[in-house]
C-alpha cells in the first residue's frame, strides 16, 4: 500500500485550541463518521503529536491504494470552508488551496525489501512517527551526506539495520515556510524498540551528520515519542 505524510507545526499558544477544535471533532462526536470516511475511501489515517524544542507539531499520515486521491478530496472541501481556522493555529502559508498537493511530503526512503518478512501479510503491526527539522543552511548536506548515502552505496546496509530491528522504515521530506523538515515512520511489532536498536547501531560518522543537520545528539537519551493521538482504525 502507499503513504502520504504531512507534517504541521502548532503555533505557540495554540496547542488547547488545537485540542479543542482538531481532536475534540476527531476524537468525540463525530469520530464515528470520521473513521467511516477513511474507511469509505480506503485510507488508514493516523495522526501523531510531537513536543519541539518550541511548540508542537502534528504528524499526519494516510495509507491505503490511493490515499493522495482521499488528501485532494478532504482538501477541496476543508480549505474553503476552514482556512481561517487553520491559519489561526498553524499559521499562514502552510495549506496551499490552489495547489494541495505541494503541501505534501516526498516520500524519499523505504527500507522495504519484496523478499523481507518484516511485516506479513494481516499481521499487526504498530507504527510511530518522528519529525525532525534540517537546520537552516543544512538541506544540502542531508542530500548529499545523508540521503543519497541511504539510497546509493549504502543501502543494503542501511536497509538490513531496519531489517534486523524488526521494521519498516520510510521517510519523507516536506518543505515548509520555516524551512525542511524530514518526518520518519517506523512500522513492526515493536517499532519503538526497532528505532532504539537503530539508533545504538549508528556508525559514528553517521551521527555526527545527524548532529549537524538536525542538532539530535543520538549519544544521549532521546525525546519522548510523540503520541498517537487519532488512528482511523481504532
């Protein structure tokens, strides 16, 4: 199945309101219609809150045969209608009503590998995700040092680490008014343990490039996972 992911930031000061309005609709009354659309439209809708070093951002990923034409659908129709209410908690310049789908990340790893039994077939399985912002004047080097490793030379090697830890990793990179920011998902039985494990294995020069575009000190104990606050199939 394929993956769309949108990562967001919730202005400072407006994370209750965010609550209020996002996850009270989502979550109380209606979510009973809500998980009925996604499953209507065959997507599986799971969205994650992240505490930043400042604010908040929420992680929202669609998976399903054809999520991107669910994104278009929802967009058409919460844009006009909400755009004031999302400027107010997420600022402006973030949702693109005359072009929604350039909002979107590009999906830029996938460590799945046909002949992986990493996940199978109706097994279940959880899932997590991570935002992690590329500091100013860094996008660079994560292409070149970071990504194109990942995928050239590397990748067997960096595929076989996930493999080993027991998910599936992929990872997408969406541009936004303050800059880049690469949003990773980790699916398996035990994706929290799988990302520590990949962590530990870090070769050393790795994570001092982790360090550098991210400023994420991979050598002292990690932030808390953001949480799962809505899944369309629970």
């Amino acid at each position: 199945m394929k993956m769309i992911a949108f990562a967001v930031p919730i202005l400072e000061g407006k994370l209750e309101d965010w609550k209020q309005m996002i996850l009270g609709n989502m979550l109380g009354e209606n979510k009973k219609a809500t998980d009925e659309s996604r499953e209507y439209a065959g997507v599986q809708e799971r969205s994650y809150l992240q505490k930043m070093s400042k604010g908040h951002v929420c992680i929202l990923t669609w998976e399903g045969n054809d999520p991107l034409s669910f994104w278009l659908d929802l967009m058409k129709i919460a844009l006009p209608e909400f755009t004031d209410h999302l400027a107010d908690l997420h600022g402006r310049g973030i949702f693109k009503e005359e072009n929604p789908e350039s909002m979107l990340a590009e999906m830029v790893y996938d460590s799945k590998d046909e002949q992986s039994e990493i996940l199978k077939k109706d097994e279940k399985t959880e899932m997590i995700a991570i935002a992690l912002p590329i500091l100013p004047g860094k996008i660079e080097v994560w292409k070149t040092k970071i990504l194109d490793k990942m995928l050239g030379e590397n990748k067997p090697d960096t595929d076989a680490v996930r493999h080993a830890a027991g998910v599936r990793e992929r990872s997408f990179l969406q541009e936004t008014p303050d800059g880049h920011m690469v949003i990773l998902t980790f699916e398996g039985k035990d994706p929290v343990t799988g990302y520590s494990q990949i962590i530990q294995k870090m070769p050393s020069e790795f994570a001092e490039l982790v360090m550098e575009v991210h400023g994420l000190d991979v050598n002292s104990p990690q932030p808390p996972m953001p949480e799962l606050v809505y899944n369309s199939h629970e």
